[in-house]
C-alpha cells in the first residue's frame, strides 16, 4: 500500500519520541502529556489537506498526517474545526497545540507563531468558468474589472488578489465551500486558493463547466503551525518531520493524496446546496 511507510516509521519512531518526553517538557508537551491527548485545529474544508467525508470523518493530508503523530506520541488525536482565520487566535490561546490547514509558511505569520517544515509547496491558483480559463494568456489577464473571485479573508490568497488582481472584485467567503457553492451558482466567476484545491475541485466539477488556470499567481511554502514557547514540542515535530522525509513515507502520502484521485469519490457532492 501506498501509505505503507508511515507505519514503518511511527513504530521507528515511538522509541524516540518516548525519550524527548522524558527530557524537559514546555506547556505544549506538558498539556499533551496531562490530557492524553494531541489536539490538531483545522478548518476541515480544504481537499486534498483537511476535508470531511460523506460519512462526516475528516480525511486528508494533514489529518493523516496528525494521525501518525499522535499514535507515535502515544496520545490520542482530537481534531478541533475552525475557521481559517481563528486558527492563529485558537493556537495562541493554548485551546490548539498546533494547526494544519495547507498552511503557508509567511514572513507575517511567522512573527506569531512557529513552523515545523516545509512539509510542501504550493501557490495561488485560479479555478472558475471554462471560458474566462480559455480567455487567459497569463495570469495577470485575471486582472480585469466586473471579474468576482472568491478569497477566504486573512488567507495568501486575498493578499495574492490585493497585490496582484487589484482591478477584479474580491468576494470574501467564510470557507471554501461557501466559495464552491457561489461558483456553482453562478453568483462569482472563480475562486482563488491553493493549487491542490483547485485541481480537487477542477476533478469534482469539470463536467459542470469549472477548470483550473495552470499558471499559478505565487509560490508558497507549507508548514506546520505550532507555538513558539515549546522548545521540545518543535523539536519532537522537527525530528518526526526529518523521519518522514528520510524514510519516503513523506512522499508516499503525498503521491496518495495530491496525485491519486481514490480517495476522492468519499468527498459529499455540494451540488445538492446549489439552489440554497
């Protein structure tokens, strides 16, 4: 199986990190330790990182992810959903011990808040209607008035359309699938996000006349967000990282989730929201 290696080195990895727990823990380490468990914040509507199933379970990269660290750590997961934007506040407040989202790695965020990683790369893509993506010769064409794009707020990709597609229209959604639902209804002509949820999005509504514009507008970097006043937290995350990577569990759960389409078919359609 694809994921296979993520086992091999959880059970190379529970030594480990039962030794980092023994050294001298900070209040990350110390929470996890008393609750018994690992507590992930995440907005649960970003495919191929964070999604909820058809049967209601979160499902993605950054789940499983989280998955294998918590059972490597001997700890449960508990899995908080959040709004984009409440993640650094719920981090800050200790209610979170670390947050994943596709999260991109900023000069800004990084101010606040640590990061494990890169884990990946990413960058603003745009995903809309056929003929506006036939229309466009480079990405800059998208810098047009009457064009609404969908961004979340406090996100790269409102600051990729602020700085970049100044003259479009920027219609701010609460999530991503409220920006879906817009799309399919045709109230906006296209969404702004990641380049992975535009291609998950791009295989799920291309027969409804949706597809993705290949030349991204960034390029970003993807990390692990965690408080900065845990020392043996990051490290245990750096270390567990650095395992993934050297073993290829990393980029077998990569290629499973970002480049095989499997697991796609378990996501609700949200056609069924089209009229609401």
């Amino acid at each position: 199986m694809r994921l296979a290696l993520v086992f091999i080195v959880v059970s190379v990895f529970t030594l480990g990190s039962s030794l980092l727990l023994s050294a001298q823990a900070g209040q990350v380490i110390d929470r996890i330790k008393t609750n018994g468990e690992l507590v992930l914040g995440t907005p649960g509507d970003f495919p191929p990182f964070s999604v909820t199933s058809d049967q209601g379970d979160l499902i993605g990269f950054d789940i499983s992810l989280a998955r294998e660290l918590a059972k490597s750590m001997n700890v449960n997961l508990r899995i908080v959903q959040l709004p984009f934007h409440e993640l650094i506040p719920n981090l800050e407040s200790g209610r979170v011990d670390m947050i994943m989202s596709g999260l991109s790695i900023t000069p800004r965020r990084n101010m606040q808040i640590a990061f494990i990683g890169p884990y990946g790369n990413s960058g603003q893509a745009f995903f809309g209607r056929d003929d506006i993506v036939a229309s466009l010769s480079e990405p800059l064409d998208l810098n047009r008035e009457g064009l609404k794009i969908a961004v979340l707020q406090q996100t790269t990709a409102e600051l990729t359309v602020r700085a970049v597609l100044p003259k479009a229209e920027p219609v701010f959604t609460q999530s991503l699938d409220q920006a879906l639902i817009k799309l399919l209804n045709n109230e906006i002509d296209g969404i702004i996000s990641d380049y992975p949820f535009c291609k998950v999005s791009e295989f799920r509504y291309r027969d409804r006349g949706f597809s993705v514009y290949e030349k991204i507008l960034s390029y970003e970097q993807l990390g692990i967000g965690v408080s900065a006043e845990d020392p043996l937290f990051i490290n245990l995350l750096t270390n567990y990282l650095n395992l993934l990577v050297g073993s290829g569990a990393l980029k077998a759960m990569q290629e499973f989730w970002f480049k095989s389409s499997d697991w796609i078919p378990n996501l609700p359609d949200l056609i069924i929201f089209k009229d609401f």
